[in-house]
C-alpha cells in the first residue's frame, strides 16, 4: 500500500481532544491542507496558535526523528524562520496514537505565498536569502533517514518520469515532459555526479513559505516569515532546494524566468552558487514540474475526491511550456548575471581577442567604413524615419526615408546602430509576453550596414560555414548566412542577414571561408524579410543551441544578457566611434536634471518614472520600447499622434504659432 492509503483520518474534535489530553490546551481545531499528513490549526482563548501534525501510518518513525533533530539543530543555528517542536507533557517530542505520531509545533503567523496575488521582487529575493540560510546551516547536519529513495527527490527525477508519464493523459501534456525529459538526460544528467549534496527542506512551494507584512495591491513591505514542513526532507543536490523554490515562483507569471531572477539572486547572495549548479539549474526547475504532472496524474486513482493533489496543476500546466520554450544556456546565462557574474564567460575572452586582432579583419562590404562616406541613422524609439502607422514602415517607403538621409548627407553607405531599442520590429514573433501589453524584443543586436541590393558581402575572417537558411516569415532574416570562428580555445560566430536567394546557392555545412571571400550578396525587399537592402551582421559568443534562428533583436528586459551573447559588432567592423552618437542619458540621470531645473510644484508619476519617448493612437512607449495603455492623459479621445490631428497642427504652425493676447479666427 502506498503512503496515501495511511493517511490518517482524524477530526477537528479528535485534534481538540488531543490537545488537551497530552499538551494540556484548551484550543479549537480546523484542518489546514497536506497531502499525506493531517495538519490542524489549534487556537486557545486567549489567540495563542499551534500546529497539530497527525503522521501518516507509514511514516518511518526514525525519519520523524530526523525532523526533530533538523528543527532543533536550525534553532541552534540561528533559524528563526522555522517552527519548533513542542514537547508533549510528557516531555516527549510526539506521542503515538495506534499506528499514527503526534506533534505539536509553533504557528507561524502570515499567509502562503500561494495566497498572496502580487510578488514583489524585494519579496522573491527575501525568499531566495532565507533558504540559502537554510541550506548553509544545514551544511554540517546529517541522518540515516534522509537518505532515502523518495520520488520528489530531484535527484531521482529520472526514474520517476520515466516511470509515470504514461499517466499523463494530455498528449500535448505528454510530448512537453517526454521533450524536457530528452534535454535533461543529454545535457544535465552528465553533470549530476559534480554537484554539491546535503540535507534540504525539498518542498518549498507556494504553501509551504509564509508571508506577512504589507497586503497592499502591489505588495509591498511583504517578507517571508517562515517555512513550514519539513515532512518532504531528503539528502539530494543541494541546488535542487532553489529549483523548488523557483519552480512555484514560476507558477503564472507572465515571465517565468523574470521571476525566478531574484529568488537565485538572494539564495546566492547567502550561499553562492557553482559554476555547475548554474547550468543544471533550469533543467531542475523543469523537471521539477514534470514530475509534479506525473505524479498528480497517478494519485487521483488512489485518493479521487482530494483536492489538495491538484492545487498547483492548472498552473503548472500553464507554466510548463512556457518554460520549455525558453532555452536552458539562456535561462543559466540570466542567471548568472542576477547574481553579479559574467552572464557568458567566455563572452570577454572573444571580446579581447577580437580587439586585438581588428587589424588584420577584412572589411564585410564593398566600402569603406572607415572613411567619412556614412551616415549613422537614428532607429530608435523616438525617430522621426521610423512611424507609428505600420503601413508606413513598408520596404519602399522606409527606404525613400533612408535614401533621403544618405541624398543630404551626400554618403554612400548608412550604418544602423548596435543596442538600439526600437519599435520597427511588429512582427508576432518579436512577441515575448502574453497579453496586448506583453514584453515584445526591441533591442538590436547587430549593426546593419544598408547598401543597395546586390551589393557585395565578405567575410571579414576565416571560418567555416556553420548553417544556412531562408528564414522567408515577414520581417525574418530571409537569407541567412551563419560562419563560426575560433578565438584561440573560444568558439564564435557571425551572423549575415537579409541576403540574396543566390547567396545560398552551392554552400554547404562545414566548408571552410576565408578572410576577404565574397560569401553574399545583399537582398531586396521582397526576399529579405521586407526590409530596405541591408546586412545585419552580429557577432554570436553562445548559440543557446538555436543555430540560425539565433534571434538579431533581444528584450530590453534582459540586455545585458543578449549583449553578452551577442557583443558589439563594431569589434569587428572597426567603424571611428565617433561616427556614433553618445548614448541618449540614463533614467536616473533625466530625472536628477528635472529636479534641478523644474520646481516641485511640477510633480511626477509613479515611484519608478516612466520615461515617455513616443506616442501612438493608445499607446505611449519608453526609451526601451515598453508599450503602456494610456488611459490617464487628455489624448484617448482621439490618440496620440493621430494623423489627422498631426496634420492639422503642422499646417497651423507653418501659418501663425502665437499667444492668446490677439484675435485670431
């Protein structure tokens, strides 16, 4: 028989009883949630609260000696988050009642995390800090009966999927886990036999970590106060106490990897991560997951009325495939950088090296970047060749935009900048996050170089051809060349976009280019995406095993991460930076200048300031991109910019632009 069929079945009048009998209280009793236990909330007269746990039948009594020992060791440690047992009158730690040990246990006061519908990050990182202490003051602890076979043990994750994803009724459900599963066996299950091990709590979900301060609708002040049972406890890898955490933090976010980010960075901070337990980490949290599915899809034959077993599926099954989207070198470079480390080590190496070697780079197009022939276009956020109407963003009409510019300028070659947030990319793909108001990618990882189409494209240095492609999907890379290079033991690559059909004709996979090789020719509109006839080329440090749908424009919620994947072109290039203007100023920095020169009278939104820098019909848009509903200013009758508008107001300025004190029709 299983541990579901033990579980015990006591009353709330039973637990009253049992409290007065063997604690001496004279308390109330109403049953609190568990899955093999049975848990009772116990209030006296006078608000004093406590804990009565009903062990199941078949829990080996030497393990329930283990919790004890664990609580009491955390309270010499300095714990203060965790309950404590309280003896019986007897003076024992728990009382056996036919087949079934009785605890009595400290309350912590607070809600579940599960309860609590906003999490701030403040609120993440505190729960990543508190077991990070956790597991540090539990570094020096064994037991005999921790070391069991257990299936919520992430250590044996393999054998229990394996085991019950047959159960999954779901076949969508169903592939999801059989993929994950895939990934792990090849690219985490090798690095098992490194990884840290020692006694952790291995359960804290969202009902297990309690919270107290602000209740506030953005939740604010709130910290965790405590974490409560310790009945899933095994000795395993010790990174898979933060994998736990993190995968119920998951739970319905519309970013998932956004909030596991400050629960690594606290736990981190308290007890530092290996370069090891990084890369296995989102793997861990996947799987963490698969096997809550697995397992819930088995017990309901066993226990079909409980509705504890299923409080966390339909989450979970949200989350999980938008977790199996996002790819695991991604997740561990983000990692990574949320806790102050190189988000891709090798990213500087291949930086350095290619800054000592530009010199001997030969130039990528048929003119000279070098010379004063170009003219560094402004696609940002706020550019006035880029509109808000779509349709005005065609091919034709932007490239009569662009060539206008090169006319005045009397240049022969523009040159599209690196780390540019901009708003052109409308594409479904660019989206990033659900909902009309969901992140979409705005940051430029290359440089475009725009030439007309047929122009010549080099290799500015020997390497092999790693993939090629027609990516033909509306504003894709169409063409698409991807060459991989050595920087001493370093493997990168560069990427050339928006090329010709013909570019692709006789290449092949691992046919070695030299510098100076012509490899391309540059496309038109109507094979290169819907673009005006440009190369974007992009240095590529990490793959992320994506080969050539390795994206040319990131989120700007994780810049410095793509950045790192993908380093300035320039490096390469060798365009003067001072053909580049300086950076538009940081947030901070505009509103300390506000505050300079405007009174106070003049106030501003928000604690965190939006900083505007475009308007569109309900739209208004930041200095990365970010999109917001307007629904505060005088515009929504009509919208921002509304052409109509627009054009009435330039016609009238081009006629009188005055004050109030004349008459005027």
């Amino acid at each position: 028989m299983t541990l579901l069929q033990h579980t015990p079945n006591f009353t709330a009048e039973d637990a009253a009883r049992l409290a007065a009998a063997h604690y001496d209280l004279q308390t109330t009793a109403s049953p609190l949630p568990s899955e093999r236990d049975q848990n009772f909330l116990l209030q006296t007269a006078a608000g004093d609260r406590y804990v009565l746990k009903i062990a199941n039948a078949a829990e080996d009594a030497a393990f329930l000696d283990a919790q004890h020992q664990i609580l009491d060791h955390l309270g010499h440690r300095g714990v203060d988050f965790c309950q404590r047992v309280l003896p019986a009158t007897s003076g024992e730690p728990s009382i056996i009642l036919g087949h079934h040990h009785v605890r009595l246990l400290t309350y912590v006061r607070g809600r579940p995390l599960g309860a609590i519908k906003r999490h701030s990050d403040d609120l993440r990182r505190d729960l990543g800090a508190k077991l990070g202490q956790l597991d540090r003051a539990l570094a020096d602890f064994d037991h005999p009966a921790l070391h069991r076979t257990f299936h919520w043990d992430l250590a044996q994750v393999q054998d229990v999927v394996e085991r019950l994803e047959h159960a999954v009724a779901e076949p969508t459900m169903r592939a999801t886990i059989t993929r994950l599963a895939a990934a792990f066996a090849q690219r985490t299950a090798p690095r098992l036999a490194g990884l840290r091990r020692g006694p952790i709590h291995n359960d804290a979900n969202d009902y297990n970590v309690i919270v107290g301060g602000g209740e506030d609708l953005y939740s604010r002040n709130q910290y965790v106060t405590g974490l409560i049972d310790f009945g899933d406890m095994v000795h395993s890898f010790t990174v898979a106490e933060l994998a736990i955490a993190c995968a119920y933090v998951a739970l319905n976010s519309d970013d998932p990897l956004a909030a596991m980010l400050p629960v690594v960075a606290g736990y981190h901070a308290h007890n530092p991560l290996t370069d090891d337990e990084f890369a296995v980490l989102f793997d861990l949290v996947c799987m963490r997951l698969c096997v809550s599915v697995c397992i819930a899809a088995e017990q309901p034959a066993q226990r079909p009325d409980d509705p504890y077993l299923a409080i966390s599926q339909q989450p979970i099954r949200r989350t999980l495939p938008k977790l199996a989207q996002i790819p695991a070198r991604l997740a561990e470079a983000a990692f990574r950088h949320a806790c102050g480390l190189a988000p891709i080590p090798a990213a500087d190496r291949v930086c350095a090296w290619l800054q000592a070697h530009q010199p001997e780079f030969a130039p990528a197009v048929d003119v000279d970047l070098h010379a004063d022939n170009l003219v560094v276009y402004d696609l940002s956020v706020g550019s006035p060749l880029v509109e808000g109407d779509e349709a005005r963003n065609r091919a034709a009409l932007f490239t009569s935009r662009l060539d206008d510019v090169l006319s005045v300028a009397d240049a022969s070659v523009g040159i599209g900048r690196y780390d540019e947030p901009r708003l052109i990319y409308t594409a479904p793909f660019f989206k990033t996050g659900d909902g009309p108001l969901g992140e979409r990618r705005t940051i430029h990882l290359g440089i475009d170089i725009f030439r007309p189409a047929g122009a010549p494209v080099y290799a500015p240095l020997p390497g092999t051809v790693h993939a090629f492609a027609n990516n033909a999907a509306h504003q894709d890379y169409g063409p698409v060349i991807l060459l991989r290079h050595q920087a001493g033991d370093d493997t990168f690559f560069t990427l050339y976009g928006h090329l010709s059909l013909a570019s692709l004709e006789g290449l092949t996979v691992g046919q070695p280019i030299a510098a100076g090789d012509q490899i391309a020719t540059l496309g038109a509109g109507d094979v290169n995406g819907g673009w005006p006839p440009h190369l974007h080329f992009q240095i590529i440090t990490d793959l992320l095993d994506l080969g050539i749908d390795f994206p040319g424009v990131g989120p700007a919620s994780q810049r410095a991460v793509w950045t790192a994947l993908s380093p300035d072109p320039n490096l390469i290039l060798g365009i003067d930076p001072s053909c580049f203007p300086a950076p538009p100023p940081a947030k901070d920095v505009t509103l300390a200048t506000r505050r300079r020169r405007l009174g106070r009278n003049l106030s501003i939104g928000y604690r965190d300031p939006v900083k505007v820098e475009r308007g569109w019909m309900q739209y208004l848009f930041d200095e990365t991109g970010r999109r917001y509903l307007d629904a505060y200013n005088n515009v929504p009758h009509v919208g921002h910019c509304h052409p109509q508008v627009v054009a009435a107001a330039r016609a009238q300025m081009g006629v009188l632009n005055t004050n109030t004190r004349y008459l005027h029709d």
